[in-house]
C-alpha cells in the first residue's frame, strides 16, 4: 500500500497522539460521505432545501508537519478541510458556508473563529444550520462571542476589519466580500442581543432561521448537551457520522432524535468490523471476536477494525453496546472509551457511570439556575485512604456570577449525591473507608478553556480535542488546582445496599 499522508489521531482519549497511515483515496472518501448524509436531514426538516440557506461553520484547522522521512503529517480533520471536494460547494447543495475557505483554513485559532463568526453576523438571516465537529468546540465559539463581541460590533459599525486579523489572503477576502460599508443597525443589534447578559437562546435569536446544531454529542460529548440546550433555546442536536481519527464507521439515520438515545449503523463497505464482547477476557492470549451478523441486542462490545489504509484487527477503543437493527443492519450507542475509568481501590468507574453521578449533581443545582459548564476528574491519592476529585466549572442561567449565592451545603450534597450514583463496589469500599469521601472543586471561570490551550499547546487539534474526563497529567492538575474557588467534600459515607 502506498502511503500518501499520516494522520495524527486526537490524543486526548488514550494521552499520546499516533500517526496514522492514509492515502488520497482514503480522504475522498471521507469527503464524500457528506453528499450522502445531508440529504437525511433534509428529509427531516423540511425548511433545509437542496440549495436554500447557508451553514454557519464553527471549524478549524492546524499546521501541517513533515516526519523525518519527508511524510506529511496532519490531523484528519485539517485534510479534509483541505481538500477541494469539501471547499467547492457545487456539489453538496446542502452545505453552502457563511464563510470564505480562508477562514476555516487559517491556522490562527483566534482569527479563524472570529472571522467565521463576523461572516455568520453578517448573514444572520441567511444561516438555516450551524456546525462544529464536536459539542466542546460550539461551546467555545459562543464563549469565544461572549467575550469578544465588542471588537466585532465595532468592525460591523465601522466598516473596518480589526488589526488582529493578519492574515493577509483571509483578510483581503473579508474586505472585500463584507466591508462595504458601515451597518450600525446590525451592530446595534448584535450588541443588545450579547450585552444583556441572557445568554438563553442566544443563537436562535442572533440567527433567526437555524434549524438545528450540527455537532457530535456522544460519548464523551454528552455532558455538553445542556449547555448547548441552553444557549439555543431547544434546537435539535443532530449528531451525523460516526468517525475516529482513524476511519469512518457509521451513519445516523435517525438525525433528530433524542441526542442521549442516538444509535449509529455501522456501513460495512466502510471497514471491516469485529466485535470482542465486554464479559470475556478482552486481553488473554486467545480473544475471541464476533462479526457484525452476530452481534446481541444489548450486549457491550470493544470494536476491532481492520481498514483499507493497512489497519488490521485494530482496537479502536471504543465501547459500543448494540441497539436494534436497520433492517438486518446492527446499530450501535457509543457507552463509552475502554481505558477512561477512576480506580482506588478495586472498584473500577466507568466514563458512563461518573457521568451518571455528574446528572445527579445537575439535578441537585437545577433549583438554583445553575449549569454545570464541564468537568473532569482524578483518583487523588495525595492522602490516604484516596478518593475521588471532581472538578466543576459553574455557570449561572441568568448571569455571570458563577455560583449566585449557592451555599456549601448543597455542594456537599451533591458530592453525597454522586457516591449514591456510583456502584456498589465503590460504595461498599467507602463505606468500609477504603476510599475517602468524594470532593468537589469549584474552579473559576474559563478553567476548562485554559485546560484545552494547555492540550492544544501539546500539540492536540482544536477539531479534535475531546475533554479528558479523567486527569492524570501533571501540568493539567496543577492548572485546576491553581484556579480552584471552593472545596468541598460528601458530609457522610453513601448508602451500601
């Protein structure tokens, strides 16, 4: 196999990034997967028609490296951007951008961003969707708005562009498509909208005629789906592709569900996959392994695939659990990645079961208009017995006091509340204090951004972070410890039974 290019995977779930052989013929591919999932939505919302409306894009891309062996190395996102067959537009009369190619390209973050987002205000009435590969990175982009609204209301009501953007072929283009003139009514407007301090339904309101929230909201992206509620009033969350660094593996044919019920139908012309069930012995010297005609509705799965880039009987990491069919097709909900878990003692938690126990803690703050913003964790072991460190970024519905006026002791309850959420072999451990109470940290506003410019100052790919939901880096806790606001820990051991 010729090898054309290397992909570099994410990093954040497994802690170091690999390089992944492709070739061309591997990113048309990918390309094209576009031009068969985008007439699905369609059938499901009506308003998206074949060349009506424009998508406003929240995507970025990296800086290309060349390996000592004269290979080119980029993340797979950055190649497929780069492509031509995702820059012209003719074909997919589904995905007209708000934006020049310019900006998604340019490899600035900040003026990447804040050029898709002036493009997006200027054609507010036009914008019908708005995208971003992964849950985390449209958060940002409005985090990103909220804080720098004022430099961009400016250049609207100037007819200016700011001195940040230097970019000289994206800053030609922005001129000369949108700086025609001054519009103080747009500005005006824009400024009202953000300065009000209710970001509720800030998108739907800024663009009027967005239909729904292209963006991954599984798996670890699922925390982040009520935060995404609450900045669009409700809109759908549709979650397309199914799709690792590595290769693609499945649609959603089902877009506007209920985006905690989502189930993929692996493509079998995409991969060749095969499934090693969660109650054998997933590392002895004899794994045995299913193909997806013989997978059981309701039984967990690691997925092994074999690719055409030369990958074979590869363990992506994944936990699939199997859903039901499409047709005789097996569709799968992501659960969760097989190496992200807490341990103390020997009890094992699960991705899946510490956000169950973050759900409980929502529930509990839902009273006081609070909105748990993100977290992470880790397995402290600084003091013995060891416990479990939650870290929680906060954030107010109605303004931007972080707690507004929450006690200690409802925090204190809802670290109780997670030690009930969790299994019983970890509240049998605590119970016989093997493990020491859970805490909570409070960290204070934009942690969670300071964490992702730490990752992506590693070398991670803003497209592709994925928030680590378990911590084990040095430097990224001495960043959360040094932001924390308030501690607090679980006033007495959880119920045993």
């Amino acid at each position: 196999m010729m090898c054309d290019c290397a992909e570099c995977s994410s990093g954040t779930s497994g802690g170091q990034q690999k390089l992944i052989p492709t070739t061309d013929a591997e990113v048309r591919r990918r390309c094209d997967l576009g031009a068969v999932v985008l007439p699905y939505i369609n059938e499901r919302i009506s308003e998206l028609e074949a060349g009506k409306g424009k998508v406003l894009t929240m995507l970025l891309t990296r800086f290309e490296i060349v390996t000592p062996g004269g290979l080119l190395a980029r993340p797979i996102l950055t190649s497929l951007f780069k492509n031509p067959m995702y820059y012209n537009d003719k074909p997919y009369p589904f995905n007209t951008k708000t934006s020049p190619i310019e900006a998604i390209h340019c490899s600035d973050h900040f003026q990447s961003i804040y050029t898709q987002l002036l493009c997006g205000l200027y054609q507010r009435h036009d914008v019908t969707r708005i995208q971003a590969v992964y849950a985390s990175n449209l958060v940002w982009a409005v985090s990103f708005l909220e804080h720098h609204y004022d430099e961009l209301c400016h250049d609207i009501s100037s007819g200016t562009l700011s001195p940040k953007i230097t970019d000289p072929s994206l800053r030609a283009t922005i001129i000369n498509t949108f700086m025609d003139h001054p519009d103080t009514v747009l500005s005006d407007f824009v400024k009202r909208e953000c300065s009000g301090g209710n970001w509720a339904g800030i998108l739907k309101r800024i663009w009027p005629k967005t239909k729904l929230l292209q963006t991954v909201v599984t798996g670890s992206m699922a925390p982040y789906i009520p935060i995404l509620n609450h900045y669009s009033g409700g809109l759908p969350l549709v979650s397309l592709i199914y799709a690792s660094s590595e290769c693609d593996l499945g649609y959603n044919l089902n877009p506007i569900c209920d985006p905690y019920h989502i189930s993929y139908t692996l493509m079998p012309n995409l991969v060749y996959f095969e499934f090693i069930p969660l109650n054998v012995d997933t590392f002895g010297p004899n794994v045995e392994t299913v193909d997806l005609a013989n997978v059981v509705v309701g039984q967990e799965y690691e997925l092994v695939v074999t690719t055409y880039n030369g990958l074979f009987r590869y363990r992506l990491g994944d936990v699939l659990c199997a859903t039901g069919f499409y047709n005789s097709t097996p569709q799968f909900k992501i659960m969760r990645r097989t190496n992200v878990v807490l341990s103390i003692d020997v009890e094992k938690t699960t991705e899946v079961e510490l956000q169950g126990a973050i759900d409980k803690a929502s529930e509990m703050l839902k009273p006081f208009d609070i909105l748990i913003l993100d977290y992470t964790s880790n397995a402290s072991i600084n003091k013995l017995p060891g416990h479990y460190v939650i870290y929680l970024e906060l954030m107010s519905n109605n303004n931007n006091n972080q707690q507004n006026g929450l006690g200690p002791q409802v925090l204190e309850q809802c670290c109780l509340a997670m030690e009930n959420a969790l299994g019983l072999v970890y509240r049998v451990a605590r119970r016989d204090d093997f493990i020491g109470p859970l805490e909570i940290l409070v960290v204070s506003n934009g942690t969670f951004e300071k964490l992702k410019d730490h990752a992506i100052s590693r070398g991670v790919c803003m497209n592709q972070f994925k928030m680590p939901r378990c911590v084990q880096l040095v430097s990224m806790l001495e960043l959360l410890d040094s932001r924390v606001v308030s501690a607090h820990f679980s006033p007495s051991a959880p119920r045993s039974t």
